[in-house]
C-alpha cells in the first residue's frame, strides 16, 4: 500500500441532544475527517474523534488538524507500506501524545488494507462476532425524573447497557434512584469522568449499595497509582477509559490493580495496533474490554464496530445507532441497532458502509490536501 493523497475535512454535525459531562458539555460534534486515497485507485474514509475542547484529552480537532497536517500524514504519505500493522510505530517514533491524531490515520491505512485485501475490516482486523451488543451513554440530565426516564426508554428499546454520567451533585442520590425505578435486574454503570479525588471517597464507597456493572473513570485522567488506592475500597469494579493510553497503562493498572475492566477506544490509544495489543494482553489476563465511543459519525462507529467484534470484547459496547446521535447521519446504511445488537458489516470489503458525499460537502467548513 501507498498512500499518495489524504484530504482532510472538517464537518460540523448537530446533536439531536445536547451531550453533558462532569467536564463539559457538547451541542454539535465539529468532526474531522480524512479520504486517504492509495497509489492502486483505491480510497478509504476515516474519522478523528477529537473533541473541540480539551475536556477529555489534550487534543482537539485543531491539534490534530495541525498533527496531522505537519507530523502524521508526511511519515505516510509516498511511502509503501506492506501492512497496516507496520503503521502505528512508524507514527509513534519521536512525536509525543496526539494520539487521536495518529489513530486517524492508522485506522484508514487499517481500512485501506482490508479494502486492498477484499476483506470486511473487522475480519480483516481478527473479529469474530457477526453483531455488537451495544449500551447507551446518558449524559448528565436536568433532573433524576428525567434521568430515570431516558434510562427507561433505553431498556424498552433494548439497549443491553445503560450508563449515566455522574459527578459531584449528580451521583449517589440520582443513581439510587435510577435502580429503585428500574429494579436490581437493570444493567447500570456510572461515568464519572475525573470528576473526583481520594477525599470522595466515601461518596464512592456509597455507590457500592446500586449493583453497578463498574464505575468509569473516577479520578483524575492521568492517575493510575490513585484509582489503585480506590479499587481496593470499592467491591464495584472500576473501569478505567481516560488513564488507558497505550498498552504500557493497561499493563500498569493490571500490575497495580487499579482497576478491573477497560475501555477501549482506538482513537485513545493512537489507533488500531495499540488497540489489539490491548485487547489482547487484557484477554490473556481475564480482563473484559469494551468500546468507548467519542460521539462519532457513521464513518468513526464503523471503525468502533470492527474493533469490538474482538473476542474480549465481551461487555456491551458505546456503539449507538446513528438516529442516537444525528437527526441524519453521513453514510449509508446507516447505523441501526435489533434487539440491543449493532450487526457487523460483512457483506464487503473494508468499513462496510458508503459514504454519502454530497452531505459531506455541504456540511464542510474547510479542508485541505495532503501530498508527499
Ligand atoms: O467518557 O466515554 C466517555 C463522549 C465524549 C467524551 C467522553 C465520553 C463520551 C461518551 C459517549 O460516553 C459515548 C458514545 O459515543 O455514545
Ligand atoms: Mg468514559
């Protein structure tokens, strides 16, 4: 493979509804994507999943249009490659962080070689499930009457997962009420999003008494010695998101305990090669994954599709349906969700839905071409 030309665009997306985090709160996704078009006439799609703000990692979506612009795509571009594994090294050598950055464009070089190899991507990548069981992220609501009810409605539409975004003034009281309205066979989790420190530790604690599946990320995002201090107070298993950046932190929070369960999101963890090592060091030591989700348009919810048909990926998935998220979303089919499972595309080659490019350039605000 070689990739000879990557244009990069920023789409502006509304949410249907605003998303609220202990953090921040987002009303319309500002998106970048890529178009990585190899020197064979073949051409993939992918997604970045920064943010706008820097509310949940460092970067953002103009970071990483400038490390994608001035230290990624060069490393790529004219070069030939024999396989997308050989990626994420080649991105990751003398360039620090940014890895939604580099995950951008290792994922599309991921897709571009499933898509030259005729290939689905998630078999491509070792998936072996045919559908993703998929759970709701609740943002932080107005009140835990509206909370219970959006909950409510998630379990009717069969979402296998509910989680709720918790931080100080919205956690112990509006939790107990979510498992009183919905009985202890509910499947809950909780998100706290660094929102706390050890001096919370009782209002942690507390949560113990709901029967949660886990609690995400409760401590600052880069403290993995804390959360260890913590998990050995809580029975509820902790599930780190934010502290898991490459394969180095999961093999920390296993060393120390800090936690019981991750989240995988590939955009995290610089891309799809740290993402496998990931799963894969976690499944030899019984650790369950899942995947995280960044609010993604059908072109980024492809990837995470492919990802979680892993085998770890063993508990229910960030992996909405589009209509979640978008009054319409920028590909088709576009993502629908039977029974609380999202189907793996494996009727075709590479990410396994179309692009629909003349909603891209209407909702485009800039972009640019890339050559060697
Ligand atoms: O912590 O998992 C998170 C969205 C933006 C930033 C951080 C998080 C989230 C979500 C969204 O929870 C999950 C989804 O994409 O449905
Ligand atoms: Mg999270």
């Amino acid at each position: 493979m070689r990739v000879d030309r990557i244009v990069l665009r920023e789409v502006g997306l509304a949410l249907k509804e605003p998303f609220r985090i202990s953090s921040g709160e987002m009303f319309q996704r500002r998106i970048m994507l890529l178009e990585l078009h190899d020197a064979s006439g073949a051409s993939v799609w992918s997604e970045c999943v920064a943010s706008e703000a820097p509310n949940y990692s460092s970067e953002t979506i103009d970071t990483a249009w400038i490390a994608v612009t001035q230290y990624v795509a060069p490393r790529v571009l004219g070069k030939t490659f024999a396989h997308p594994g050989e990626i994420h090294a080649v991105l990751d050598r003398d360039v620090r962080g940014h890895n939604m950055a580099k995950a951008s464009v290792e994922m599309g070089m991921w897709a571009l070689g499933a898509t030259l190899a005729g290939e689905p991507l998630a078999r491509f990548i070792g998936g072996t499930r045919k559908e993703i069981a998929t759970g709701i992220s609740l943002g932080i609501q107005a009140s835990p009457a509206v909370l219970i009810e959006k909950a409510r409605a998630a379990l009717d539409a069969g979402y296998r997962k509910v989680k709720i975004k918790i931080g100080p003034g919205h956690d112990v009281e509006w939790i107990r009420a979510v498992r009183e309205a919905l009985g202890p066979g509910a499947h809950l989790m909780a998100d706290a999003n660094n929102a706390y420190t050890l001096d919370d530790i009782d209002r942690l604690v507390a949560l113990d008494d709901f029967g949660l599946m886990m609690i995400e990320q409760p401590l600052a995002h880069d403290d993995i010695v804390r959360h260890a201090t913590l998990q050995k107070r809580l029975k509820t298993p902790i599930c780190l998101d934010e502290s898991i950046t490459g394969l180095d932190q999961a093999q920390d929070m296993v060393a120390l305990g800090s936690g019981r369960i991750i989240n995988i999101k590939a955009g995290r963890v610089g891309g799809f090669t740290p993402s496998i090592a990931i799963h894969d060091f976690c499944q030899q030591h019984s650790v369950p994954v899942w995947c995280g989700g960044m609010l993604e348009s059908g072109i980024g919810r492809a990837y995470n599709v492919a990802i979680a048909s892993l085998p770890n990926f063993t508990l229910p998935g960030d992996v909405s349906p589009s209509a979640r998220y978008w009054a319409r979303d920028i590909v088709s089919p576009e993502w629908t969700m039977d029974r609380g499972m999202v189907k793996v595309p494996l009727d075709r080659p590479g990410i396994g839905v179309e692009i629909d490019i003349d909603r891209i350039a209407a909702i485009t605000v800039r972009s640019v071409e890339l050559k060697p």
